[in-house]
C-alpha cells in the first residue's frame, strides 16, 4: 500500500501544480533527509528509478517517476474542487496581474 507521504513525493517529482492538476513539467527529484527512504520504497514499488547525480545537483542520487508511477499518479488524481462564485472571480483577478489591488480591480467590473 503507498502512503500519502508517497504520492506526495511522486506528484511532487512531476511538478504537478497546487491544486494536484496533471500539468507535469518535469520528472526528477533529488531527496534529502526521511525523503530518501520514501524514494527508496517507490523504488522497491517500480513507480521510480535511480541514478548517479550529475555534478550539477548537491544530493547523491536523482530519483524519476516511471510510467508505472505516473499511472499510479493518474489515479490517485485528487478530487476537483467546485469554486464559488467569489473564488472563480479572485483566480480571475490574480491571473490578470492588472496591478490593481483586489478592490479597486472590481469596482472596474473587469470580472464581468
């Protein structure tokens, strides 16, 4: 059985973004301290593999997700969030980076 400790590390490795939404952008992760033994089991598992680090990277082993890893990620894909009205209105207002703060932005009405 994975832990949620595991499927952390995994969707961490993929760059899965804050809401757990499957955008990966990369497959690495180079672990430090209990992390490398949470890697150490996923590799007992086959949901990743090991290498030698390049020069470039501090830790002494890279870690990457396999295809068995990342179906396993697939899987596990968290449940959407349904958003109110009021936070679908302030992703709006963030991603627009209008340099307005957050009052001034609707009193605009940029949100309609």
């Amino acid at each position: 059985m994975t832990t949620e400790n595991e499927l952390k590390i995994l969707r961490h490795s993929l760059g899965t973004d804050w809401e757990g939404n499957l955008t990966w952008h990369r497959n690495f992760y180079d672990p430090a301290g209990e992390d490398i033994s949470i890697c150490e089991s996923l590799l007992a598992k086959g949901y990743m593999t090991k290498e030698k680090t390049p020069t470039a990277f501090i830790g002494n082993n890279l870690f990457y997700v396999t295809e068995k890893g990342k179906q396993f990620v697939r899987e596990n894909e968290p449940v959407k969030k349904v958003l109110t009205r009021s936070q679908e209105r302030y992703r709006k207002f963030i991603r627009e980076n209008s340099c307005l703060d957050f009052g001034e932005w609707l009193k605009k009405g940029w949100y309609k």
